[in-house]
C-alpha cells in the first residue's frame, strides 16, 4: 500500500482509541497528547517522515500502554512504521534517479554509445621471430649472446681474417665513427660475426651460442637495401665438429621457422672467416616449380656459413690443434620478410605502425 497522510490519520486513531478507553496514568497521558499533536498536523506537514516519528512513539513507550491494548496499539503502530519506511526508501530511490537523470544531461555521456575500443599491442615481427629463435635454439643448449653495436676495426675485420686491403671493408661500406687520431678506429658493426670472437675470449670451449641484432651499412636505402637490419649470428666450437653438424643445425634452424622440413643444398662460398665456406640455400618454401621469391629458380639463397677459420679460433684465444667450429650469419630481416612476405625491407624499421600492427 502506498503512502498517503489520509492513511496515517486513521492509523493513528487507531492507536489512540483504545489509549483513551484505558485508565489514566502520566506516562499515558503524555503518549496520547503527542499522538494529537502528529494528528493536529497539515496533510502537507503529514509526511512520511513524521508519521516514522509519530510510529515510534507508542513503541517507544510500551511499558506506559495497559496489557490489553499492547498488542493492538503495537501491531498498527508497526503497519505505520512499514508504510512510512517504504514510501522514505521509494523517495530516496526517486531522488537517486533524478540525480543520476540530472547528471546525464550536464555531461554529454550517453550509455548507447558503444564502449571506446583498447588498441592491443603486438610483438614487432622482427622481434617475434628473435624470440622464436632464440627460444628454439635455447631449448637445445645454445646461449643467447649480445654485442655491442659500436664496434672496433680489430673486432669487426682483423680478428674475423678480413686483411687491411681486403675488399670486404670496402664492399661492406662501412660507417665509420670519428675517433681522435691515434685511437682505435671504431665502426658501426657490419655484420654480427664479431661477436663470435669475444664469445671465443669470454666462454671457454665446448660452446654453441646465436647473437641476434642490428648491424650497419652505408648503402643506398631501395626496396631490398637498408642501412640498418638485422643479422643472427651462430658459432658452435668443440671436439670434431664437422660439416655434417652444420648442416644438421640448418636443418633444425628452417624447421623452426618454416614449421617444416625443408630441403638445403651447400654451394661453395668465399668468406674470409671461415674454411671451407658455404652458401646455404633453401628449396623455396613457397612454390613447387618457381615463384618470384625464388626468382624461378625454386632454390632461396639463404644464409653464409662454413667451418670457422684457424686464424678465428686463434684471435679468439682458441687452440685450432685442438677444437673446430662452424659458424653461421642468418639474414634476420631476410628470413621476416620470407616468413611474411613483405616485399619491402624499408617497411621493417619505418616506423610505420599501420605496417608493424598487421602482425
Ligand atoms: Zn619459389
């Protein structure tokens, strides 16, 4: 039943009747006259408020009400009380409302809107394949290895068996960083392979190790040429490693990237630091009889390697006599662009987060 005051007045004399048919006593006469007084009220004045007050009176005041009347005055004076609490909690809940209305029309918000979207991040792909890599390569023993990318002349060409008049130092078009006369000339690195030397000095042998990162060369930016990519190194050194544990590795290497097996063929190939030297292509993992990534040929030119050069081992502390090697520089950037097919090594590192959030 809803509130109205027409409703508390009869309640009221409800309760008051039998008050007025009981013997007398001060305490009685004083709970009656406070009745009259919540009856005397306006019906405005009538509120839900002062009929609680006017509800708690003769509960309040039970000991002063002769036994017979008790239970009626009490039971009413509880309907009362009900009546006046439901319509207080229908007000306060009518003035949340209005609160709320109200504050929704001072601010623009509106609840249809459909919620703003979270941008989630994603991992850049040549960080995703490093990491692949190095997880692959860390669950079959090999260590993890960085270098610094400010490199001496001695790291990055005479300890790898590169000759002061070799071309390599011309034909890797190296960046040369300004030094005072006198001191070692430094390079931006331009291939990771000078880390195989200070992992010679600082590990002692058996070891296999990658070194992932960035290298340098100042060569003309197009399509296929960027001044700054990325390479992996790999150098595994211990008792009668051969050939055959070169390959074995490649093998595993593009089964990890390319999720299966794929056919290798080694060509012979010049590189100062290693003896005898390869040049590893893969069959192409895109098409049976020639595509354009392969150039037709259905063979990919994939990574430089062989078995290390004595003269490494030696810069690096390492006794040829005793312990071989074999070594490898994977063309990180290269091997993204295959896995993806991104025609456009520019797109790698130019910042563009429309190209790096396709992936
Ligand atoms: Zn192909």
């Amino acid at each position: 039943m809803t509130y109205a005051p027409a409703r508390a007045r009869e309640l009221l004399a409800r309760i008051a009747e039998p008050l007025r048919a009981a013997p007398r006593s001060p305490e009685l006469d004083a709970l009656l006259a406070r009745l009259e007084s919540f009856a005397a009220l306006s019906d405005e004045q009538l509120n839900a408020a002062s009929a609680l007050e006017a509800a708690a009176a003769p509960l309040g005041a039970m000991r002063a009400i002769p036994g017979p009347s008790r239970g009626l005055v009490g039971a009413t004076s509880n309907e009362l009380k009900k009546l006046a609490e439901a319509e207080l909690a229908a007000q306060a809940e009518r003035a949340a409302q209005a609160a709320l209305e109200a504050e929704r029309k001072a601010s623009d918000f509106d609840a249809t809107l459909p919620a703003a979207r979270v941008e989630r991040g994603a991992l850049h792909p040549i960080v995703a394949v490093t990491r692949e890599l190095e997880d692959l390569f860390t669950s079959m023993g090999w260590t993890v290895l960085d270098g610094p990318e400010v490199e001496t002349e001695e790291f990055n060409f005479d300890a790898l068996n590169i000759q002061p008049d070799h071309p390599a130092r011309e034909t890797m078009d190296t960046f040369w960083v300004a030094t005072p006369p006198g001191a070692p000339r430094l390079v931006m690195r331009t291939h990771t392979s000078p880390v195989q030397v200070r992992a010679m000095k600082r590990l002692k042998p058996p070891f296999r190790a990658i070194v992932p990162g960035k290298v340098f060369r100042n060569e003309s930016v197009d399509a296929s040429h960027e001044h700054t990519f990325h390479q992996m190194e790999g150098l595994v050194v211990g008792k009668g490693i051969s050939v055959g544990h070169l390959i074995g590795a490649m093998k595993t290497l593009l089964r990890g990237i390319f999720g299966r097996e794929i056919e290798i063929r080694l060509r012979p190939g010049y590189f100062p630091f290693v003896e005898p030297g390869f040049e590893l292509d893969a069959r192409c993992p895109f098409c049976k009889d020639g595509c354009s990534v392969c150039k037709r040929s259905t063979w990919i030119e994939l990574l430089p390697c062989g078995m290390v050069h004595p003269n490494v081992l030696r810069a690096g502390g390492i006794d040829p006599e005793q312990w071989t090697g074999f070594a490898f520089g994977l063309g990180l950037s290269r091997l993204v662009m295959l896995r993806y097919s991104i025609d456009d090594i520019r797109h790698l590192l130019g910042g563009d987060v429309r190209f790096v959030s396709q992936f």
